[in-house]
C-alpha cells in the first residue's frame, strides 16, 4: 500500500525519497564499537569493514539465493556462527521474545503483525517490550529464526 502511495507521487519527489533512503548507514557501531545495530546481521568476519556484499548481508542476512514455497527468500539463522566481540542487535526476523545468542539479539517481535514492539537498553543489556496495539499487517511466515545454514557436504 505505501509503495502504491509512493509511485503515485512526482518524480522528484520519489527520487530524493530513493537518495535518503540509499544513504543511510547499514550498520551503526556505539559504545566505542563494543554494539552494533544492523537490520538483519553481520558476520566476524565483515565487523569494521564495507563492501556490497557486507551492505547486502547487512540489510537482508544470510541467503541462500533461492526461494521457498511462498516465493521469500530463503534464509539462514547467521548468528549461530557469530563469534565476535561488539554485541550485535539487529531484527528483519521476527521472533516471539529476544534472547541474547552467540553476542547478538534479534529484537524484531513482530509488532507489525500483532507481537511486541522490543528495545534493548545499553549497556545494562536490559530488554524492554510491549504489546503491539493491533495487527498492522498478516504474516507471512510464523515467528521464529531461520534454519542453521545447512554444512557443507564432506568429501
């Protein structure tokens, strides 16, 4: 609906909306880097580093590249391999609580589909949530992390 909206809007006015949107930062570090806030995640071995590849990671996690059966990315569940120092908080997974794993802690509770609107409080690490107001939007897919990134195959 709000992208309805958008395209019904003069050219400019989408295209500055396109340049603000494409300019803000796709990872925060706070704290003198001991926190960072990204939308999905970020790899060990992306932390303080800048690339399309992080920036994508960073915004959408750990795809496989393909689809599933709703036509949505398939995605990976990429903090169980998260073995840094700065504590990660990210969301664009919607979880039913958060909780802290491997340094990291999705507050995305799904508030636009009925959950609970979550924050983190730092550095006391003390998590604050409320209920949502309403079903703002129907989900797609049920609460919860993705899978682990299947292993490679031995040889």
């Amino acid at each position: 609906k709000n992208v309805e909206q958008l395209m019904r809007e003069q050219v400019e006015f989408r295209s500055s909306v396109r340049s603000f949107l494409n300019a803000l930062p796709y990872q925060l570090w706070l704290d003198g880097g001991r926190l960072a806030i990204v939308h999905d995640g970020i790899r060990d071995d992306m932390v303080g580093r800048e690339s399309k590849t992080i920036r994508d990671f960073c915004l959408f996690g750990d795809r496989s590249g393909g689809r599933d059966e709703l036509g949505l990315p398939i995605r990976y569940h990429w903090a169980l391999q998260y073995n840094g120092h700065p504590a990660i908080v990210y969301g664009h997974t919607p979880v039913s609580q958060a909780s802290w794993v491997n340094n990291t802690l999705c507050i995305d509770t799904g508030c636009v589909f009925g959950g609970r609107l979550t924050a983190l409080r730092w550095p006391e690490r003390y998590v604050v949530s409320v209920p949502a107001q309403r079903v703002y939007r129907e989900r797609s897919r049920p609460f919860g992390h993705p899978p682990p990134r299947p292993s490679a195959a031995p040889n």
